[in-house]
C-alpha cells in the first residue's frame, strides 16, 4: 500500500469524522450509532500508517482526530458519586501503576534525598544553616518546640478550619507546580521535586540534632502518607510530559504532549485528592498534641500500610 493511495481511499471518511467533531452535539447525537464505529474505523487507519511509516503530518492528523473522538466517547458529562468511587477505586491507581516506572525513579530521587540529606545533616550539624538559612531554621524550631506557647495550648475549632484552609492552598500549589514544570521538558518537574526532598530532609536532621523529634514525627506521620506520595505522583505526571517532549513516537512535539497530557491527567487529579485529605488530617489529627504518642505513630503508620496496599491492589481484576 502506498501513501497516496491510502490517503486516496480513505481522506474522505477522515473529512466526514472530522466534520462531525466540529458539527456540535446536535451533529454527533444525529450520527450517534455511526461515532462508535467510525471511531473503531480510525484507530485502524492510525495504526495502519504508523506500520507503514507514512508521512508524521498524516499520523498527526489522525492522532488528533484520534484524541478528540476518545474525548467525545468517553467524556464524563456529569459527576456522580458512581464516578467518583470508580475513580479512586479503579482509574486512578492503574494510570499510577500503568506508569509504574517513571513512578519507581520519582520514589527513588525523592525519599533517597530525604534520606540522604537527612543523614548528612544528622552527621554534620553546621550543614543544615548552608542548605535551609538561619531564618528557616529559627521557624522550624520554634513550630516544633515543645515548650513554646503555641504547642501547650490546643487550638480552636476555628483555628483547625483556618489551617485546613492554608494547608490546602499551600499543598496544592506545590503539587501544581511540580506538575506545571514537566512543561520546562520534565526539569522543572525534577528541580522541585529534588528541592523538597533536600529541604524535608535537612529540617528533620536538624530537629532530629535539637532534640525535638518528639513533636515533629508524630505531627508528620499522620498526614505524610498522603502528602508526600501526593508530591511525587506530581512529580511523576510532570515527568511524563518531559519525557514525551524528548520521546514524541513519531509525533510532532505538540501531539506528543497531548498524549502525555492524557495519561498524567488521572495521577494528578488523584495527587490533588490525595492532598486535600492530607490538609484535613494535618489540621484535625496531626496537630492534637495530647493525644498519646502510641495512639498517633500506630495511626500514622495505619496510614502508610494503606497508602501501599492501595495502590498495589485497588483496581485489578479479580480473576
């Protein structure tokens, strides 16, 4: 089969689909039992002039075509609480699974600089005042001293909403961004994501050299699960769009990231979702300093043992 011909035979049917995209609903509900089929009809003919190398603007094109069908087939056009439970047991734990490589370096990078930073800073005290300033430390440490005024009195109802309102606003902006730089080709993606990872493990070897680790790790333990997952399933949908930026599979640039833009969708919808939950347990759970000890790391490792088992078992076919 040769280009020309295939384009022959088949640039009509591809002018009908595409004028049927651009018709409006009242178009696509008149050719409502022809969509299906003329959309199974072009994931043949993509295929088809992938196997045969035709020209990139003819697979671009139908790739196009292609997207824009899925998103009328499969377009969700109202929530419902049937969706939302399909989401977060299904769709959202195989899209992060499906990608689970790209999830494993982000895991990697992160905890291994929180790890890594950590110990250094433990070993070597002075460290910490080059990688955070004297004016982050002096904060970190009266946040987490237990003798300061702020930790002997509980907080109001009020003051718990009020910090949920910040730690949502704080959490999520940061999940965004992370997400937002896989534009910059994934390096604005990995810069954040190396930044949090050297700064949350400074600042714990410095609580840990202070002598306030007993109010730092029962506060962080009950909401880390989420959060800090939440920040590398950012991470790992930027990273997918830096990494279709370089690897376009015979798309061009922009056709590539829209693919990319498909497949990290559903991870950073979950990582937001992850992180209001984590911005409600922060500042209803975590900050209830008299609580005992046991009762607050047995939760917050409850937390961890479920955030692991989700996602290594929610949404798999039960055979």
């Amino acid at each position: 089969m040769t280009q020309q011909s295939f384009v022959n035979r088949r640039g009509k049917f591809w002018d009908e689909f595409e004028a049927a995209l651009r018709g409006g609903r009242k178009d696509l509900k008149a050719r409502a039992s022809w969509f299906p089929l003329g959309y199974r009809e072009l994931t043949q003919d993509i295929n088809t002039a992938r196997a045969h190398g035709f020209d990139p603007s003819i697979i671009d094109r139908l790739n196009s075509l292609v997207l824009e069908g899925n998103q009328v087939l499969y377009a969700q056009r109202s929530w419902s609480l049937k969706m939302a439970a399909e989401f977060v047991l299904g769709v959202f734990p195989r899209a992060v699974r499906s990608q689970w490589r790209s999830l494993g370096a982000v895991l990697l990078i992160f905890y291994g600089l929180i790890f890594f930073f950590g110990l250094l800073c433990v070993r070597n005290p002075s460290m910490v005042y080059q990688l955070l300033g004297e004016d982050t430390i002096l904060n970190l440490e009266y946040m987490y001293n237990p003798d300061s005024v702020h930790y002997l009195t509980p907080r109001s109802v009020n003051s718990d909403a009020d910090m949920f309102g910040f730690y949502i606003y704080n959490n999520i902006s940061i999940a965004f961004r992370t997400f937002a730089g896989g534009i910059l080709a994934g390096f604005g993606s990995l810069f954040i994501l190396c930044f949090n990872g050297i700064f949350l493990g400074a600042a714990a070897g410095h609580i840990i050299n202070i002598g306030f680790g007993e109010t730092f790790f029962p506060f962080i333990i009950g909401h880390g699960s989420f959060e800090l997952t939440a920040i590398a399933l950012s991470a790992q949908a930027g990273l997918l769009l830096g990494y279709r930026f370089f690897f376009t599979g015979g798309l061009s640039r922009a056709a590539s990231l829209k693919v990319a833009g498909k497949r990290a969708l559903p991870i950073i919808a979950g990582a937001a979702g992850m992180l209001v939950l984590a911005a409600c347990i922060e500042a209803f759970w975590s900050s209830r300093h008299e609580l005992s000890l046991a009762l607050r790391y047995g939760a917050g490792t409850i937390g961890w043992l479920f955030v692991i088992l989700y996602f290594v078992f929610a949404g798999r076919k039960v055979q």
